[in-house]
C-alpha cells in the first residue's frame, strides 16, 4: 500500500463519522506535505479540521514516514470541483467558465450530469426598438465547465 493511499484510507475512514462533511483535494508533496482539502453540506467548522487531522496524525508512523500535514476547508473563492458541492450552492449566484462563454447567474437546478442556470438579460424587443428585460435558463453539463465560482455578495 503506497504512503497516498494509506492517508486517503485514513481520510475516508474519519470521514464515515462525520457524513455531512466530504473531501475535496488530498495533495501529497514529493517531499510527504499532506494538503487536505474539506468541504461541507453546512459548511466546516474549526473542529472538523481537527478531528480529521488527529485521525490522519495518530494513525500514521513518524519514524516509518516523516511528514507534515495541513487540512482545511476550502475557501469562498475556490472552484467547485465535485457534484455534492453544486448540490449544496443551489440558490446562489455562480460564475461559471464554459469552454465558449463566461456566465453569472443563480444556480437553480444540479444532478450527476449537468447543472441549470437562470438570470436576466436585457434583449432587443421583438416588436419595435428599444430593449426587454427576459428570463434565460441554460443547461451546462459538467463536461463543458472549465471553472464555477460561487459569488460572495454583501
């Protein structure tokens, strides 16, 4: 069992015990830093941190591996990058980078396969000059997404 797979055990094992809470990155160095990434149904608390760090720390053998060991909960401004986290921002305003566009609109609809995005724009009228204020929904497989940003407004 290589040194990787033997903190991600560890990871998913201490993870079981809190069910609400799921891992988002394990990045190992070449010199064994361990970057542990975390995310939340409802957010992650201090103590989360914590407790994952003491499960990966107590069940792993300086004197067999040195190493250091960083976790976290990953921050506001960073991607999402699995389906639980779009599940879990369903109401809030994304900005997301496809491979043709660049959209930010509210995030109302989000499965195993694609996510559905609303918002207004401001359109030519039909009939007449001037413009009109219409609704725009657009479907985005997770395939054609480059990058989603949850937008953090005040």
């Amino acid at each position: 069992m290589t040194f990787k797979e033997k903190v991600n055990g560890l990871i998913a094992e201490a993870l079981l015990e809190k069910p609400s809470i799921f891992l988002i990155d394990l990045a190992i160095s070449d010199s064994f830093k361990i970057s542990v990434g975390l995310d939340g149904d409802n957010g992650v608390a201090l103590q989360d941190c914590i407790d994952i760090s003491r499960a990966i720390e107590n069940n792993l053998d300086r004197e067999e591996q040195d190493f250091s060991l960083e976790v976290a909960s990953v921050g506001v401004g960073s991607p999402l990058k699995i389906t639980r986290q779009y599940i879990k921002n369903i109401g809030r305003t994304l900005i997301v980078t496809t491979n043709n566009e660049k959209i930010e609109a509210e995030l109302v609809e989000a499965n195993d396969v694609f996510i559905i995005l609303s918002w207004q724009a401001r359109e030519p009228k039909k009939v007449g000059k001037g413009k009109e204020t219409v609704q725009k929904e657009q479907q985005i497989p997770y395939t054609e997404i480059k990058e989603a940003i949850v937008t953090v407004t005040f």
